[in-house]
C-alpha cells in the first residue's frame, strides 16, 4: 500500500491531470444563441469535484501497460456523464437540493428549464467526445477496443446502468415504497456502481485487457460503488454542509429509506468496509496490482465527503 503523505500527493497529481484533461475536452468552443447552455455547462464540469471516475479509469488503463491519448477523451466523457446526472438528481422533480460542490446548483443559478437542458447537452456532449478517441486509433485493434469502450459506457450509463438505478429510486420515493436491501443494493449498483464499474472496465479494455479481466474488474467495481454508495448515506446523517458541500439531512427530508435507516450505523460503517474488501479480493485475482488502487480503496471508505 502506498504510504499516506505519498498517496495524499499521488492522488492530487492524478486529479490534477484528469482536472486538465476535462479542461481540454469540456470547454466550449465558438458560443452563438447557445451560449446559455454552454456556459451553465462549464458552470458544472469545472466545480471540483473528487474526480473518482476518471483517476479508475487512467489506473486501470495504466495497470494494463496502456499507450496512447485515446484514454483522455473517455476520461472527460465520464465525468461529463456523472456531471450531468448530478444537475438532474438536484433538480426540484428529483432531490430538490440547493447546493453541490459548495455552489448554487443550476436549477437556482440558471433556471429550471436550463438546468434540463445543460443535463441533457453534457450525455450528448460525453459521447461526442469519447467518440473522438477514433481520431487516434492507428490500427483496426485500436479501432475495436474503442467500440467496445463505448458499448460498456452506453450501457453503464443507460436503462441497464444508472438511468435504471435511478429509476427504481424515484419511483421508490414517489410510491413511498419501505425498501428492502435487495432492493436498495439493486439501486446502488446501477445508479451508483454502473459509472465505476465502466470507469475501472474501459481503461482495462483500451489498454487490451482480456475478457476475464475485464470481468473481475465490473465485480471489483460493483463492490466499490456498494460502498461509496453507503458512505454516502453515513455522510447525510453525520457529515456538515460546510465539509460536504451540498445539504445534509436530505434523504430524511425526503422519507427516503436509507442504508442507515435500514441497518443502522454501526452495520453500514462494517459494510462500507466489508465490500471494500470484496473489490480488492477482486482486484487480487489480476495479474498487474496497482498500489495506488489499493490506497484510493482505503481512503474512498474512511473519507468524511
């Protein structure tokens, strides 16, 4: 495992670049009569963030001794995809929240009507953009890998991802539905778990990754999305809106069953720890290790927001 102060500095550097890379590929270019749109777009993909998805995603693409550029453009694609399920989970019709990443959400900066369709241009713009990757492609392999990269992001993000996780978690909460934990783990692995399972499996396939790997590395990443998903469901009962970001408390306010609602505290906080060691079990079992992964595991499950 990498030492603390060592992985504190790794992980800044590696946000850093996906930071620069999400720069290069998300700001817009040559605003007319859409420049609204555009702006309230930069608005989101530049608010900070963790930057969880794209730093897996160049990992894994590393662990396979992967080359090349094409990496970058599905780095920006990702985290234009969670960018825009965030601005359309605070929208008044879903979890009506004021605040993300410290700021105004769009809805209250630019309107509603706005915030739909700055949800709307980013899914379109991320395809556009992990598209951009066959601009790069040298051989009819590369070509391959590619499609495949955009066939795991379509379905990650969509009916059989997290659009579907998403789903059954609003209908849930309209119906004011008592969620069992099949149930409420079926939410988490699609709405949470689908973009990281995508993030850890398209690195792994650019770089020529095989089947196998590439399945134990969705597993892996089903777990990690398991976890990150109950810490933040910790983090609404115990955090603070200053460390956060974002208001706490809005699961409750919304008598919405939660992972801690429905074990408790104490149960979450060993899960959390529980399916982390079931991705690294996971990650195990692959022929490249990556010590960096091993310590963003670790600091995923003890963070405070």
């Amino acid at each position: 495992m990498v030492k603390p102060l060592r992985f504190e500095e790794e992980l800044k550097n590696r946000k850093d670049h996906a930071e620069a890379v999400l720069k290069e590929y998300g700001t817009m270019a040559d605003p007319a009569y859409q420049k609204i749109v555009m702006e309230a777009m930069e608005y989101n993909l530049f608010a900070g963030g963790k930057r969880l998805r794209p730093i897996l995603m160049e990992e894994t693409f590393r662990m396979f001794c992967g080359t090349g550029k094409a990496i970058e453009s599905f780095m920006a694609a990702i985290e234009m995809i969670h960018t825009y399920s965030l601005i359309h989970d605070d929208l008044p019709a879903m979890d009506n929240d004021d605040y993300r990443r410290g700021r105004k959400t769009t809805h209250v900066v630019y309107g509603e009507d706005m915030a739909i369709l700055t949800g709307d241009a980013l899914l379109n713009y991320a395809f556009e953009t992990a598209a951009k990757a066959f601009d790069l492609a040298a051989t009819e392999e590369e070509m391959k890998r590619i499609a495949s990269a955009l066939q795991i992001l379509s379905k990650k993000a969509g009916i059989y991802g997290m659009v579907g996780g998403q789903t059954f978690d609003v209908e849930a909460e309209d119906q004011n539905l008592p969620l069992n934990e099949e149930q409420m783990l079926f939410i988490f692995k699609l709405k949470t778990a689908a973009l990281i399972e995508a993030s850890l499996m398209i690195g792994a396939v650019l770089a020529g990754a095989d089947a196998e790997q590439v399945r134990l590395l969705e597993e892996a990443g089903e777990n990690v999305g398991i976890a990150f998903q109950i810490r933040d469901d910790i983090l609404d009962v115990t955090g603070t809106q200053e460390v956060l970001g974002k208001p706490i408390g809005s699961d409750a306010k919304n008598n919405k069953t939660t992972y801690v609602t429905l074990k408790g505290l104490e149960q979450a906080e060993a899960d959390v720890r529980s399916y982390t060691d079931r991705a690294r079990e996971c990650l195990k079992r692959l022929p490249n290790g990556s010590a960096f992964l091993d310590s963003l595991l670790t600091y995923l499950t003890d963070r405070i927001k």
